[in-house]
C-alpha cells in the first residue's frame, strides 16, 4: 500500500529515489550493492522491508477478499464472476511478490509480478463488460477504463526504459509506478465508492445488496439476471433479459 511504501522510504540512510529506485527495492531484506555494472545499479539499503512487504501482502489479500465477496454481485452475472475470479487470483499473485522479496528469489518475484498486472488486466476488462450500458455503473466503469489504459501504457513505457529506450529519461520508479502502483490506487478507489451511497456513486443496486448481505454473493444461479436502477424490472420479475456478460 502506498502509504507504507512512503514509510519504509523515509527509513532510508541513503535517500529513496521515486524515479530511480524500483518499487521491489523498499522490500529488499540485505544491504548491497545491487545489478553492478548496469545501468540500474544502486544502494539498497531498506530498514522497513517488513512492512514494505507486509503491506503488499494485505493488499493483495484484500483485493482476493473483496473479488470473493462480490461474486455474484455484478448486472451482467457471467462476465462480473468472470472478472472477480482473475482479480481473485491477482489478489493472489501480489500476496506472492510480498512473500518472494526481490533479492530472495528475483525471477519468481518478476515473473509473478508480470503476471500479477497481467491477469488484473483482463479482470478489470471483464468487470467493464459486467457493467456495460447500465446507468448506474458509469464512474466505476470511467475509473476501470482510465485505470486500465493508464497501467498499461506505463507497462509499456517501463519496458522502454529498462531496455534503455526513451522513456528512461521519465524515470524507472516513474514508469513503474505508473504500470503498477495505478493497479493498486483503482482497487483502492473501487473500495471507497463501494462504501459511499451506490445510486450516487456508480455502482449499481446489487453491489449495495451484497454489501448488506456478503453470504448472498455466493448464493447466486450463474445466470445473468435483470435488475432495477431507475426502473424497469426487478430480479424477480418478468422483463426483458439482458445481454450476455460474455
């Protein structure tokens, strides 16, 4: 989470880079010199790797936490379990960079790490395809889109830049943070509008109604289903049924 990672940079001896350093380097657990002659070299030196790790940890398990109690909470049933189930498994992937700091295991912690951005990727694709056309969802859907667009294009910068390309000159901590730090700042925003009113906040009805009863989230048929926002059916009753989440 952001706010430890502003923590563990402030225990630094030697002054934390938010351009240069890499985000793994706040859970670096040995003082050294790492990548020696290369263009990434640097002092890692990180006092409060434990919570820096720690706190990657809790964030991901929020993030499977949250995807399990919305399940079934989604207008476009298929495609939001769909969506829950890989931002599930995202959730999963980012407890894993926690638990496989850098300098410990640094091709499990980057494989997982690649991973982890890339299955959160297609979960918030799906959750955009959940909520498509209903007109309760659209600061949600806003958020997701502009979440998206914003991590991948920095993915791609930071890929740049660590192959030495132009977008070095922005900064590897930039560009990284930009791919991976906006993934944690959407799940963080998703959670503060599930905790404000829905109707005024851009979710629709359902999301209230698990919120209330976290059991019926799994209680559900796997059937996309109609529900009224501003009129129209309710789940119950005969009406016109949407389209498929798929």
């Amino acid at each position: 989470m952001l706010p430890a990672q502003v923590f563990a940079a402030a225990m630094w001896t030697r002054p934390y880079s938010w351009r240069a350093n890499f985000i793994s380097d706040l859970g670096v657990t040995a003082c050294a010199t790492f990548d020696a002659g290369t263009r990434v070299e640097r002092y890692i030196c990180s006092p409060a790797h434990l919570l820096a790790n720690g706190s990657t940890i809790a964030n991901g398990a929020f993030l499977a936490l949250g995807a399990v109690l919305l399940w079934s909470a989604w207008p476009r049933r298929r495609a939001g379990r769909s969506a829950m189930g890989f931002l599930a498994a995202g959730g999963v992937l980012v407890m894993l960079v926690g638990l496989l700091p850098w300098d410990v295991q640094p091709a499990a912690h980057d494989a997982v790490a690649l991973a982890q951005a890339a299955v959160q990727w297609v979960g918030m694709i799906l959750l955009l395809v959940a909520l498509r056309g209903h007109p309760g969802a659209r600061t949600a859907s806003v958020l997701t889109a502009v979440s998206l667009a914003v991590s991948v294009a920095g993915f791609l910068l930071f890929i740049d830049a660590v192959s030495g390309g132009p977008s070095l000159a922005l900064g590897l901590g930039i560009t990284e943070r930009l791919a991976f730090d906006t993934l944690t700042l959407w799940g963080a925003a998703l959670g503060l509008l599930l905790l404000m009113p829905q109707r005024s906040k851009g979710f629709p009805k359902e999301v209230e109604v698990v919120l209330r009863s976290p059991h019926k989230a799994l209680g559900k048929d796997d059937a996309d289903v109609p529900v009224r926002v501003h009129g129209g059916t309710d789940a119950g009753a005969p009406g016109p049924a949407p389209h498929s989440g798929r």
